[in-house]
C-alpha cells in the first residue's frame, strides 16, 4: 500500500444483515463529507451478473470468473436520488436490493477466489477526503489498518422488523415470520464460513442498535470518529 493511502481516513461499519449499516454508513459519509463503499452491493451485483447469466452460485470457478469480468459502476443520479448501481450496463438499483439477491451474495461470499477477486476493486475506493466503508468484514481484511471501526448489530427480531418495514414500504409481498427464517440463515451463514467469516475486529467499538433511532446511532458513529 502507498505511503499517500495510508494517510487517508477510513471508518469501517461491519454488521449483520438488517443492522442498518448501509442508511448508517451513507449518512455518516455525507455528514463527513467523505466516500462511500457500500461492499454488500458488489456482492449482490456479482450475484445478479451470475443469475443473469444462469450460472450455478456454487460453481466457484466460473462464479469467479463472473466477478473478474463485471463491470460495476456507481452512479450519482443529477435529481437528488439515490446512488445507481449499474450492472454490465444495466441499472441494477432495485434488482440488487431483493432477497434472492442477498442470498446470492452470501452464498457467493464463502467462496475465497471470488473474495480475492473484488478485493483490490474494494481497496481502490480509499480516497481523500475519506472513505466509510459498510459491510462484513471491511475492519477485519479489507481495511485492517483504517483509523475507526464500528460494529453495527441489532436483535434479530428487530432487524427483520426493518426489514420487514422496507420491503413493505416498495409494496414488496414478504412476511415477518418467512424475513426472520432468512436472517437467522444468513446469520450462520455469515458466522461459520471459513473465509473473513463475520465477527467484530479486535479493535471495532460496538453498537447495538436495537431500540435505537437512526439519528442517536449517526450522532454515536459521527462522536467517535470526531473524537
């Protein structure tokens, strides 16, 4: 790693599914007036360039070869909107944020030569001012040396409950029971694969967040790093 990116800032927010790290992560981003890595959606953008193009998940070679050769482009829409995550040319936003696109991304997650594909692409968004980096394991591998680390959780009932909130909100058809089945999987999931498996970095300060409001979480994220 060059001397210069050593230099840049970076806070890393790890969690669980449903935490709320990525509304976390991007308004602490915009309150710092730094970049944004939102690591979960090139996953699920790999995953949704891998069902496009029928390929079985549990294909690792050939998954790999997916993530080598997806393009992956975030874009800034000129309405105010939320950032556009483009696909091999296609916008993916709302495509990327479905279960079965989450389920792809842990499945492909636990397979090590695609991890080691995507991660220099995740390395290259450490630029100045700063970078906040979301995701499972952005204190732990990708950015092991950033200067703040959170770990973002929450209770596995209450995390569904949002869950539930935002599908329901897109007039998605989901259920309560069926969302907290999924988590409490991808949780263990998540826990027991044998590469970057998810778990707080030694030195990442703790948040949990059940009962907590967006804002309190922002205001304990934004003291800690000002400090």
């Amino acid at each position: 790693m060059a001397h210069s990116e050593r230099l840049v800032p970076v806070l890393t927010i790890d969690g669980p599914s449903g935490s709320g790290k990525g509304t976390i992560s991007a308004r602490v981003a915009d309150a710092l007036g730094w970049h944004l890595l939102d690591s979960g959606a090139i996953y699920r953008a790999v995953g949704f360039a891998a069902g496009m193009a029928g390929l079985d998940l549990s294909d690792g070679e050939a998954v790999t070869r997916c993530a080598e050769t997806t393009k992956i482009l975030f874009r800034d829409p000129k309405d105010g909107g939320g950032t556009r995550v483009i696909v091999n040319g296609l916008d993916a936003t709302a495509d990327i944020r479905a279960e079965t696109c989450g389920a792809a991304a842990s499945a492909i997650a636990a397979i090590p030569s695609l991890r080691a594909a995507l991660f220099e692409k995740q390395r290259s968004f450490r630029k100045n001012p700063g970078l906040v980096a979301d995701g499972r394991d952005m204190g732990t591998v990708i950015f092991p040396d950033a200067q703040h680390k959170i770990f973002l959780t929450a209770s596995a009932e209450e995390r569904a409950k949002r869950r539930y909130k935002q599908l329901k909100e897109k007039g998605l058809s989901v259920t309560l029971a069926t969302l907290f089945r999924e988590i409490e999987a991808r949780d263990l999931r998540d826990a027991e694969r044998a590469v970057a498996p998810l778990k707080p970095a030694a030195d990442a300060v703790l948040i949990d967040s059940t009962g907590m409001s967006i804002d309190v979480v922002v205001a304990k994220v934004l003291e800690l790093v000002r400090s």
